[in-house]
C-alpha cells in the first residue's frame, strides 16, 4: 500500500511538474526550470530557438538555425534549418531535418502530443506546417499554405485559416475571403451558394461576400471551434462555431470586434465574447447558435 501511494504521488508530481516547468535559451544553450532552481541542459555553444517540453515533461525539442558540421546537408535550397530532440539531461536523441522546401526561419515550434512536433514557417502570402515524428525524424506532413493552425486538444484536428484576395478588372482589390480548414476539408464558409467560387483557381468570379476571420479557439472537448466572421461589404459581425463533422452554425452580433478578439467557451455548448464594452453569450443549439444573454 505505501508503494502504491508513493507511486501514485510521484505520478502526480511528474504531471505538475511537466505542466509548470519552462524552458528558454540564454547564452546559446537551453536551459529548464526545476524544482531545485534553473538547470542548463546543452553546452555546445551553437545558437538555438523556440525550446518547447513535450506534455509528458520527458523530452525537449528546439531549432537550429543552421546545419550543425556533423549533420549532413540536403541537397536541395531554402532555410536550413534543424530540429534537435533531447532528454531532460542534455542528451541529443535525434536531429530531424524537415523534408521539402522550407522558405525562411521556423516562426513556431511546438509539441502537438508526445509523438508528433508541428514546425511553421510564415512568408508573405501565407504559412506552412510540418508534422514531425520526434522518434524516427520522419516528415509525415506538410500543409501547404494557410495561417494559424491551431491544433484541438487531442490532437486529431488542426484548424487552418486561409486567404484569398479578389480584385475588379480594373486592378483594385474587392476584399479579403477567409476559409476555415480542418485538417484538409473546407469546412466555413459552407460550400453551397456563390461563396464557393473563392476557391476555385483563378475564382470564376468575384465573390459576392468577403470573410475576415478571428482567432480559431476549441472547445473544451473538440466538439468546436469558435472564432469570429466579419462579412463584406455588408459588414455584418458573427460568431462561428464549426465541427469536425463539418457542420458549422453562427449568429449575429450588433457590434464590431477588435482584431485578435478569441472566442471563450464554458463547455462544449456555450460560448461568450467580450466585444464593444459588453459580454455576448451564445449557447450551441443543435443545428442553430443562438444568444442567450448580452451583459453590460
């Protein structure tokens, strides 16, 4: 019984301690807080980015920025840039070099489970996403194109937004048309009406309605994503919430959003923005959103 329950606590403290402890770079080197104070974890001098802790708190991965000597270039052009996987010691376990065309520095580095680390690189006209295997360096994907990717809490979906921009015949520019992807499948706007011809290539015509999304916000079990959609050039405000079953539902709202404005959820069904000095709450109702209160 007493070694059930020491075990049983150094579960529960190895949980804590993988959820609250940071790492960063200082000096060239990564290092992690621990219970017993900072700890330096490589020494080589080459300088490194984005440290990021797995969720289990056993690994650690970062970017190099440029091939390390023994590391064997790829033929082929772009950033050269180099995923290292370590343990809590110091100890590299693999270099993953990311296959295909990687056009500048990695903006963003992260640990999408214990398995599988997403690495997003941004241009001008858009970001891509690559799906790395920590334990064999193998690229299982890249997304290209789109913005964001936030990824559901368990791991099985990554909303992606992306853009498209229409212009008159006479060169100027009719508005900005976002889409909303989960994984790979267009899931807002609906595809049905003239909104679809936006992601035809080139677009058949300019669509009647221009779409500006928010940021993407999962519910607590991934039942949705949240976000806003300011419509043009009507310029009516909604709040969306889509599905990985590819429904989406949204309601209206009397006030405009400031950029960057996410969406809250409660639980799996209610949801609330603060938006013009007020709180807008909206509960998932079936096929339908609708409000249920709005609070000064």
């Amino acid at each position: 019984m007493f070694v059930l329950r020491i075990a049983i606590i150094a579960l529960l403290f190895q949980a804590r301690a993988a959820g609250n402890r940071e790492v960063w770079t200082d000096s060239n080197e990564v290092w992690m807080q621990t219970a017993n104070g900072s700890r330096q974890l490589t020494r080589d001098g080459n300088p490194k980015r984005l440290p990021a802790l797995a969720p289990d708190g056993k690994r650690l991965v970062y970017v190099v920025d440029h091939w390390l000597p023994d590391i064997p270039r790829k033929d082929e052009h772009g950033e050269e840039e180099d995923v290292v996987v370590i343990d809590l010691v110091g100890n590299v376990l693999r270099h993953i070099i990311p296959e295909g065309y990687v056009p500048r520095e990695f903006d963003r580095l992260e640990w999408i489970d214990n398995l599988r680390v997403g690495a997003m690189a941004c241009g001008h006209a858009n970001c891509e996403y690559w799906i790395l295997d920590a334990d064999t360096g193998k690229t299982l994907k890249v997304m290209m194109g789109g913005f964001e990717f936030t990824w559901s809490h368990d791991g099985r979906w990554v909303a992606r937004r992306t853009i498209a921009y229409f212009g008159s015949a006479d060169g100027m520019s009719s508005g900005e048309f976002d889409g909303l992807l989960l994984n790979d499948a267009q899931v807002y706007p609906p595809s049905n009406g003239e909104d679809v011809v936006a992601f035809s290539t080139p677009p058949l015509h300019i669509p009647p309605h221009g779409h500006n999304f928010g940021p993407f916000t999962w519910s607590p079990h991934d039942a949705w994503v949240g976000f806003t959609d300011q419509q043009s050039p009507e310029g009516d405000v909604y709040v969306v919430a889509a599905s990985p079953l590819g429904i989406s539902v949204r309601d209206t709202i009397p006030v405009d959003v400031e950029m960057g404005t996410k969406v809250e959820w409660a639980d799996d069904t209610h949801l609330q923005l603060v938006a013009g000095g007020r709180t807008f709450k909206f509960v998932v109702d079936g096929n339908n959103l609708r409000e249920v209160t709005a609070t000064q």
